[in-house]
C-alpha cells in the first residue's frame, strides 16, 4: 500500500507555524493534531470552518489521521449548508469562533488540543504515513444549477500536487519559507497553497489571514524571511493603491484570475520580488503557473497532459485521477505550454462580434482611477428588459461618463456597456472572486438606469 507522510520537515524541532508571533513545532502540531483527533465527533464529513489557518490544518490533519473527510464548500449560505447536509447527513462543523450554522457544532478550545506537550517527545519517526488512496477532501463546485458537484480529492493527488508546486516555485532548494496568505485555507487555492505546501516542502504557514493592506504590511513586516505572500489579483491591487510602505517578501503567488500584465509588472517593480501565478481549477486543483511579466504562456506541472477533443480542453495526468474538461477557451502551442483566453461561459458575441468578459473587464481595470471593476451580460431570463452589457466600476471621483469616454478608447462602441453604474465597492467575497449571483443583484437594482454617477 502506497503512503505519504503527513508532513515532510526535516526535524521535530522545525517551525511548522507561527501563531499570534510565537512559532509552533512541528512535534507541538503533530501532538495537537492526534489529541484533536482522539476528540472528534463519531460522523465522518467534517465541516472545517476554522478562520485560523493553524487550526485548520490541525483539523484537517486530525480528519485525515481518524480517517474522516474534510467538506470544502465555496460558501456557507443557509442553502448551501442545507445541500451539504443532504450529501453528508452525519457532518458536523469544526470552528474556532462563534457561528450561526444550522450544524452540530465541535468547538475549538484551548482543551482540545495539547498545549502542554505532556509525554514522550515527538520524533520524525511519528510522523503518520498516510494511505495515498485515502480521501482526505471533498470539496464543491455551485454547478450551473446551483447544486453542488462534489469533487473528491485523494491525499495522494493532493501531495503529488502540492510537491509540483513547491519544485516550480523554489520551494525545495533546502531553505525554509515563511507562508503568508489573504486566502481563506477553505478555498482550493488557499487549501493547497497556504496550508498543504507548508506539509509537504518543509515551509511554515502564517496563522493568520490579513485582509486590509495595514494588515497584509503587518504581517509581511513580522514574517520570517525568506516569505511567500499568497495573494489574489485584487488584494494585491488594492495593497499596491494603498500608499502604505510594503516590505518585500521573496516571492510572491497569486491565482483565482489572471493576472493583467500591467499590475504584475507594477507589483515586481514595487515588491522587488517575483511574481508568478498559478492556473487551475476546483475540479483539477493546480495544473500550471506561469511569471506573468516575462510570458502570457502557462507551463504545465510535470506529468499533467492537455488534449482538446469534442469541442473542449481536457486535462489528465499528473495527480488528475480521471480526465476532466476545463471550463476555459485554451489554445495549446506546444504538449507543455497553453495561452488562457478566458472562461468558455465568458465569451460572448453581439451583431456578429466576439470578446470575452475576461478582456473586457482586463481593459476596463486598465482605466487610470478605477480600483475594481467587471461587465455582465445577463442571458434572456436572467437579463429581463437589459439586452446588452451592463458594468460596474469602483472609481473614487471619477464620473460614468469619464470612464464610458476611457473605455471608447479602448474597446469596440459594439461593446460599450449600458448602463455603467459606479459603486463605492463590488460585493467580492474573500478569495477575491465576484459571485455571477452578485452581479445579477446588482443588476436587478440598476435595472432601467442609463449610467449612474
């Protein structure tokens, strides 16, 4: 029987985390992670909610350790908690912080796990060997009709996954990096990226999660260097507008949207650090990366192969246990390298022309003043009486018809949006993504505006 250790640090006495500015051990987590899991509930689905990133990956290790599956939502609305609890009846919720969830709740105390360390030193021969077949994860895609698709995910994919990245990233050339993240270890990008990376290369993670920029400073200020800042396109262009001193990390990730070239540009030149990015989906977790200032091509992991057949690209190999479609328009240019040109569900052709929400919304954040911005087009039943595109801006002081005249300059008059409605802020949720649900709310609202502001 094939097995992965659970983490890959060199000695008990490694950093795996630092918490509140105190490092924690990799014997303190593997102490804390078997007391947890001695204490869980009987039901098998676990609900991982822990907002701090260490206790969710004791969590997520006391699940896997007491062969429990952790359940990755992409939300927790009411009706999605009422839809994983139809797919998992015995699931309970594992928090560390108040929650108004309609779940059994297993809450996290300083009691539940081993603070004291009492006993027998940890040594790296504890480490649990964990059964590569073993699912370690579930996570949920919303699906076009707003069910969620399961999507299961083996601890031996997982790893194979997460040990490509840490090879394409630097991570294995023996020095240890500090992982600093604004994305939510929930979220795939942030569950492979923030917490399993620091398992399997030897890293240690950050237990918090800044939001704010001051935040985000703060927490690159006290990090241990060398450090990886895990970012999204928006944080990062809201961190780069703050006017605030940054310090440099040493590299920085970011994935969930493309990367415009302009801001990877400008956060090389204001970070003095690398940027690269990661391309992938819930489905197929990670599958390439790409330094966004040198090249518009991906490179594909070791292994993972592409092939487009029946109108669709589908990915397989490498830690993809079956092939799978890719819900994006790729055009591949050699059996390693692709060029990304947006999301099939994106392209969109009015009197005969083709773009794509994708370049439109690249052009309309290219605008100098506009902080964050996206189009929509709403289909018939969605869109009632709006028959074409609609926008939505955040663009402090600047008016409708400024932006319109910016953007005359910069796409077709065919696809000139109608209205163009600016807002104080766009109701993105916390891995930076823009819900199609939000859009359409707001589309309702402004319903029958011409421009607004």
């Amino acid at each position: 029987m094939t097995t992965f250790p659970l983490v890959t640090h060199s000695h008990a006495e490694d950093i795996f985390a630092y918490s509140l500015g105190q490092p924690i051990t990799v014997a303190h987590f593997l102490a804390d992670v078997r007391h947890l899991a001695a204490a869980l509930p009987a039901g098998r689905h676990v609900l991982n909610a822990c907002g701090d990133r260490y206790r969710f990956a004791v969590g997520m290790a006391a699940a896997l350790l007491a062969d429990k599956i952790s359940l990755l939502p992409p939300t927790l609305t009411p009706e999605m908690v009422r839809q994983i609890k139809r797919f998992a009846p015995d699931v309970f919720c594992l928090t560390d912080q108040p929650q108004s969830i309609d779940l059994p709740l297993f809450a996290w105390t300083d009691a539940a796990t081993s603070r004291s360390l009492a006993g027998a030193p940890i040594e790296l021969h504890d480490i649990p060997q964990i059964p590569a077949a073993r699912t370690a994860a579930i996570v949920f895609t919303s699906g076009s009709t707003g069910t969620p698709v399961a999507h299961y995910k083996s601890w031996g994919g997982l790893v194979q996954s997460v040990r490509a990245e840490a090879a394409r990233l630097g991570l294995l050339d023996g020095r240890r990096h500090t992982i600093v993240a604004t994305v939510p270890p929930q979220h795939m990008y942030g569950f492979e990226s923030s917490v399993l990376i620091a398992f399997q290369s030897g890293a240690a993670m950050s237990a918090s999660r800044p939001f704010y920029p001051a935040d985000i400073c703060a927490a690159l200020a006290s990090a241990h260097r060398p450090c990886m800042l895990v970012i999204t396109p928006m944080h990062l262009k809201v961190l780069l507008d703050s006017g605030l001193v940054i310090p440099s990390p040493d590299l920085v990730l970011s994935a969930t949207a493309p990367m415009p070239p302009q801001l990877a540009l400008a956060a090389e030149t204001r970070l003095q650090a690398p940027l690269l990015e990661i391309y992938g989906s819930t489905e197929t977790g990670q599958i390439a990366s790409r330094r966004t200032t040198e090249t518009a091509e991906w490179t594909l992991f070791p292994e993972v192969k592409l092939r487009a057949e029946q109108g669709r690209v589908w990915a397989s190999g490498g830690h993809i246990e079956q092939a799978l479609p890719l819900a994006d328009e790729l055009e591949l240019v050699t059996a390693e390298r692709f060029l990304l040109h947006g999301r099939t569900a994106d392209l969109i052709n009015i009197a005969g022309k083709r773009s794509s929400l994708d370049y439109l919304n690249y052009q309309l954040n290219a605008v100098p003043g506009v902080i964050d911005g996206a189009f929509l087009m709403p289909t018939d039943d969605e869109g009632k009486n709006v028959t074409r595109l609609m926008a939505f801006a955040v663009a402090p002081g600047m008016k409708a018809s400024t932006l319109l005249a910016a953007l005359r300059e910069r796409i077709d008059a065919i696809f000139i949006p109608r209205p163009l409605v600016i807002l104080d802020a766009l109701p993105r949720i916390s891995t930076g993504k823009l819900p199609r649900s939000s859009l359409l709310a707001l589309a309702h609202k402004h319903r029958g505006t011409t421009h607004a502001r």
